[in-house]
C-alpha cells in the first residue's frame, strides 16, 4: 500500500520540481538543505534565498524581450520594482543588479532612494516612479529628489489636486505620469478603483492643466488592476481601455511614449499551480502592438511594476510541530511554535495559502490535521490547502520531531505584520537568515536578525 507522506507527494503532484526535491529523506528547496538550516539555527526560522530574486527578473525581461522581437514591436521595455512588496535593503540591493527601475508609494520610500544612493548602490539617472496618494511630505520628497538632480523621476498623479501642488515645488521641467481609475471586478465591493484619475476625465485634465504648461512633461499612462495580469476577458477589456485613453493623449500629446501596465505576475502558492508567463508576456505585447497598428499611433514603451513576482519566491518559513491536540474524534491540530499571525499574516488576513510541505519523515505515513499557532486567538490557524482542500503531513510522534516548511513567502508578509514590533500574545519575532552563493557555488548564511527577546519587547512597551 502507497500510504507514506512520499508516496502522497508522488501520487498528487509531479515532483520533483524546480524548486523542491528530496535527498535522504529530506526536503530540500532550491538545493538547500532546510534540515541543516533548522539544525544550525533552530526553528521557527525565517529565511531569504536572495538568488531567486535576480532569476525572476531576468525570466521576466527574457519573455519580454523575446514578445518585442517576435512580434516586431517598435519600442522596449522596462523592469521596475515595486517596493512595497518588500523594503528590505537586502531586496532592494540584490534587484538592483539587474538593471531595474524603482517604484515608490509613500514619502519614506524616498530615503531609501537616498541611502541606496549614499551607499553607491545606484546613482542619479536612476528611473523612479512615484505612486499613491501624495501627501505634503511625499511631495516635499518628490521635489527634492527632482531638484537635486534625479531627473528620471516621474511622479504619476493619483488625483488632479497634486499637479499644483508639485508644479509649486519642483525648480525645473519635470515628467510626469498619469494613473488612470480602473474599474475592478464585478465581485469587488467597489466599482472603481479609488486609486488614480477616471477615465472620462484624463483628456480634458491634460487639455486644461498640462498640454500648455512648458514645464510639465507627459510621459506615462498607468494601468493597473488588483487582480493581476490574468488571461480573462475583464483583464483584456481593462488593458483595452486603458489603450483606448493612449491612443487619444498620444494624438495630442507626442511626448507620452510609456505605458505603465502595473504588476500582477502570480508567484506559485500551490503546487498544482500553473500559469503561462511566456505566453501571457507575448498577448500583451501583440495586443498593445495590433492596437496601436489600428489607431496609428506608435507603440508606448512598455513598464511593468512587478512586486510580489519579484520577491515573493526568495521566501520561506520553517516551524516545529510542537505538539498534538486532538479535540474530537475527527479532528486533530497540530501546534506549530509560532503564531500564523505573526509571521504569516496573509494565511488568516485574507485567507492566503502559500505552499506547505514536510521538511523530514517524507518515508512515514501520513494523517489528515489542522495546524495551530501559538495566541490565544481563535484566528490562529492554517487548515487548507488548495490542491486538496485538505493538509496532510507525517504522522506526529514526540520521540520523533515533525519539522514543516511554507514556501514563496518573501512578499508583505513581514512588514503586515509589523516587522521588529509587538506581535499578538507577544509571540516572538522569529530568527532571519539571509541565503546566498559564494564564487564556488556554495550556500553562505547570514543572520540578518535574531529573534526577538523578552527585553526587546518589553522595552516597546515601555517596561524598560
């Protein structure tokens, strides 16, 4: 009979994978061997496999560029992270590598443009892309960065109220972009995105505000969709608007050569996932140039503002099972020694599911269970996975400890829940560890920060 954890693996999905395979009984993720890690370390452990980050941006540049050759496209494209997804230095620093440009939210995101720049890990012509809504702060930053000589940085307008506001500002000519307000899909409790400016309201905005203003260039159209870039009618219908509004600015402003299509690539939260990169990358670009080809009007130079995508995949989380509950005769709760609340905010927040496995005892049979956190909070807890609407793992046994891992966790896990700050029941920020090759290949490991002590905690609440 086929009833050890290794043969469900087998029987349910094609593995090994890309990422993930077994060697003497144990998991390993992209080579890794997670079991050494938990070894050295302990566990909970949270760890970043920083080479995953450069390898996604170059796939996604290599599809791209592949789309514009093959379909005879006259214009480029452009690779800019999306910040907010992660913030860390250690993100930023191995992206940068790549030859991307930077996308901004908010006024804090500045200084890290400004100790990037203090610190030689980029320079002046960097391209940023400043969204959200503006606040006077942000604004004040903005300008700086513009009148210090950063001149390939392009504000988009979130509402009609901030072009004043920078114009008012910003010493010298300056780009500009504009966000246009999607409409999201009918599920959605709202009906237009709150973010950006209406369509019906672009052109006569650039006719009134910025076509005669000698100091303002238009450069970008911004389109961007909450449900990502899925290969859906409402998806196709969106971009078609969107292209509608370009052709018509374009006729009247010759300067505008750039849409900005977002962000919006997946990252696998299932084993069972599946999704066509290559050939959504090449519709886009077909669909952008045969538009373009209709209207007359020259193909934008195409963005892409991928954040979860670029990140999401270098991440990881590593538990122990602590114990086993069994609250009825069905039902059976495996106790993490964590808290899902803590450092898997999206599991509970939004009933995100993120990939799940065993890291060892893959020969033992398994078991249907519920995984707990640590709080007291009746939230606390992870108990499905898409692929089976059900989690199975290796049997528990005290004498033989269960260690389990979930995976492409990289992205806004940390700074949801509150990176470095006081957590639910004061459960424990747990240990990071930063993954990466040195010239012959080998896994180097980097403590970025230990896990949170007592003192630590009680010095943010003012104990201490």
């Amino acid at each position: 009979m086929k009833i050890r954890y290794t043969d469900l693996i087998d029987q349910t999905f094609d593995f090994p994978t890309e990422e993930f395979s077994i060697k003497n009984n144990l998991l390993e993720f992209h080579g890794i061997p997670l079991m050494d890690l938990i070894k050295k370390y302990g566990t909970p452990l949270k760890f970043t496999y920083l080479p995953k980050i450069s390898q996604n941006i170059k796939k996604a540049k290599k599809w791209f560029k592949k789309a514009i050759h093959s379909n005879q496209y006259n214009n480029k494209y452009t690779y800019c992270y999306c910040t907010k997804s992660s913030h860390f230095y250690f993100v930023l620093e191995e992206a940068l590598k790549n030859d991307i440009s930077i996308e901004t939210s908010y006024a804090y995101d500045i200084e890290i443009i400004k100790n990037l720049y203090k610190k030689g890990k980029t320079n002046k012509k960097i391209e940023i892309i400043c969204n959200g809504f503006k606040t006077k702060n942000y604004i004040k930053n903005i300008s700086e960065l513009i009148n210090n000589g950063f001149c390939n940085t392009i504000p988009i307008l979130d509402n009609s109220d901030e072009l004043e506001k920078l114009n008012l500002v910003i010493n010298y000519p300056f780009k500009l972009g504009i966000r246009i307000a999607s409409e999201e899909e009918p599920k959605f409790e709202f009906y237009t995105s709150r973010l950006g400016i209406g369509y019906k309201d672009i052109v006569v905005f650039y006719l009134n505000k910025i076509k005669n203003n000698p100091k303002i260039e238009l450069k970008m159209l911004h389109f961007f969709i909450n449900t990502g870039i899925k290969d859906t009618a409402y998806y196709w219908n969106e971009l078609f608007k969107c292209l509608h509004i370009y052709a018509i600015l374009k006729k009247i402003a010759p300067e505008l050569d750039i849409l900005n299509i977002g962000g919006g690539f997946p990252i696998k939260t299932s084993m069972s996932f599946n999704y066509n990169y290559e050939y959504m990358t090449n519709e886009i670009v077909y669909q952008i140039k045969k538009f373009c080809q209709e209207e007359n009007v020259l193909e934008p130079h195409i963005y892409t503002e991928f954040g979860a995508y670029t990140v999401g995949e270098s991440g990881g989380i590593l538990y122990k099972i602590l114990n086993q509950k069994r609250q009825n005769d069905r039902e059976k709760w495996n106790m993490i020694d964590s808290s899902f609340m803590t450092t898997l905010p999206d599991t509970w927040a939004i009933s995100r599911r993120f990939i799940m496995m065993a890291i060892n005892r893959w020969n033992d049979y398994y078991e249907r269970v519920f995984l707990g956190g640590l709080t007291c909070d009746s939230d606390d807890y992870y108990n499905s996975e898409q692929h089976m609407n059900a989690i199975y793992l290796p049997f528990f046994c005290e004498k033989t400890p269960l260690y389990i891992g979930f995976f492409n966790t990289g992205a806004y896990q940390d700074t949801i829940s509150g990176y470095g700050g006081v957590h639910h029941c004061l459960i424990p920020q747990p240990i990071h560890i930063l993954i990466n090759h040195d010239e012959k290949k080998n896994f180097v490991y980097r403590i970025f920060r230990q896990s949170q002590s007592p003192e630590e905690i009680l010095k943010i609440l003012g104990y201490l």
